[in-house]
C-alpha cells in the first residue's frame, strides 16, 4: 500500500532497531529463530538454538568459536581427545551464538575467537566482550609457523566497506590495537590456507599453546561422560565404570603434565 518493497532482510532490520531500542532481545518477545551456529562436542554436533542454549553452554573445557565452516571437520578428531567444544558460527555470531557465550562464560568455560585475517574477522570478534580473547591469522600466528606473507596464503580482501568499521574499533579494543590496516585494506589471510601450508595436526598444537596462554587452568569435569541415568543398566558393570573413567584419566594427565 506504501510502496514499501518488504523483504526478508528490510524486515530482519526493523526488527533488530525496535529490539535494540527497547533493550529487549527476539526470544524475549517471543520470536525464536532457526539455529543458524553449531556445536560440536565429543563426535556430537547440536544446533545453537533458544531451548539449548543452557544445555550446551555446559559442554568441553574450553569452547572455541570459529567462523569458517568445514575447519571443525578437520580438526574435531584432535579436540575429541581435549574435551574441547567447537562453534561453527557460519561466517557471524548469531544472538543465540552470543547468548551461548555469555552462558559458557558463567558456567566456568573458557572461551575464544578464530577468524580469518580480514575486516569481517575482526569486525565478528569485535561484537563480543573484550574479555573474549580473539586468535587470527595475523603476524604473531604466521611466526609461530614460520611462515611468510606471500601469494601461497595471501588472498584479495573481501567487504572492503567494512574498513571504516575496523578503524574505529582499532581505537575503542585494545584486541585490535596491532591490526595492519593498511594490509588488511586490500589484503586477507584465511585459517584454510594457513592450515594448508601446516596441516591439521600443529593447528591444532598452535591451538592448544594458545589456551594454555590464555587460561592456566580448566574445569575438566566439564569433559567427564557422566554415568548413564538409564535404571535398568547396572551402573557397577566394570566395563560400564572403564568406560566413564577414560576420559576423565585422558584430560586429567594431559593437565597434570602441565601443572
């Protein structure tokens, strides 16, 4: 009647500007979106939704978000072995995604970011506390591999107009006050090439040294199997008991190692 061509994307903006103006999230009007992030957690994937959130915040020992799908396919065989959780959050955080975070964080997970080298990289991490440390494929990570800045990594950069967006957080987080914005402005660095050039197995290494870094300790209850709750199973089975113990006795030696 107005004239107003209303599409999918017009309408998701007018949601997000009442939402944001009146401090309320979607789910708290009653409006539950598809799961568009996904978990995966000792061989399981689960989709980030509204009634999971909780649930799944409960999950791994440290929760690594990474916005690249198909990494987590590669590297879920190492973090099957740490009782790490991984996020695929398809390219951006969702409200659930960022709701998910918060919970991890409450319920004593640690938490990080891995993007690709570029503005939408940081633009992603920047949407989250600065109490989230965020992992790229910057300058410190390509030393650490020993790699160098050439055409075999190095692409042409993607959503040039978000480098407005990237100057300004590199003034407001302290994340991102070693950004190269001159090389980022034509320029990226994508986890796959990197991965490429290292293989899966010491991403995963550099990975690790870098939760190590950051959080010196871990809750690894967090990545027990708990006994199954079925009655009719008897719980005293020796080979039920092995069964719940090897993981606990797997992350517990790798940390004693450490500690």
């Amino acid at each position: 009647k107005l004239n107003i061509h209303v599409t999918r994307e017009y309408f998701k903006s007018l949601l997000r500007k009442i939402c944001n103006k009146y401090g309320k999230k979607r789910s708290e009007v009653g409006i539950i979106t598809g799961a568009r992030a996904e978990l995966y957690f000792d061989g399981r994937w689960e989709s980030v939704s509204f009634d999971a959130i909780e649930e799944l915040a409960q999950k791994g020992t440290d929760i690594i978000f990474i916005e690249k799908e198909g990494i987590i396919d590669e590297l879920k065989p190492h973090a099957d072995k740490y009782g790490v959780a991984m996020v695929n959050s398809r390219g951006y955080l969702t409200e659930y995604a960022h709701d998910l975070i918060e919970a991890a964080k409450e319920s004593g997970a640690n938490i990080v970011i891995i993007t690709d080298y570029d503005l939408s990289g940081a633009n992603l991490a920047s949407k989250c506390s600065q109490d989230i440390p965020w992992i790229t494929m910057d300058n410190n990570t390509l030393e650490y591999f020993g790699l160098q800045k050439d055409n075999t990594i190095v692409v042409e950069a993607t959503n040039k107009k978000l480098i407005e967006r990237v100057e300004e957080i590199i003034k407001e987080d302290v994340r991102f006050a070693d950004l190269d914005i001159d090389f980022l402005r034509t320029n990226r660095i994508e986890i796959n090439a990197v991965i490429a050039q290292v293989g899966d197995l010491r991403f995963w290494k550099f990975i690790m040294d870098k939760l190590q870094q950051l959080y010196s300790t871990r809750n690894y209850n967090r990545a027990i199997k708990l006994p199954s709750q079925d009655l009719g199973s008897d719980e005293t089975d020796p080979k039920r008991i092995k069964e719940t113990h090897i993981p606990y006795k797997r992350h517990c030696a790798s940390c004693c190692r450490r500690d």
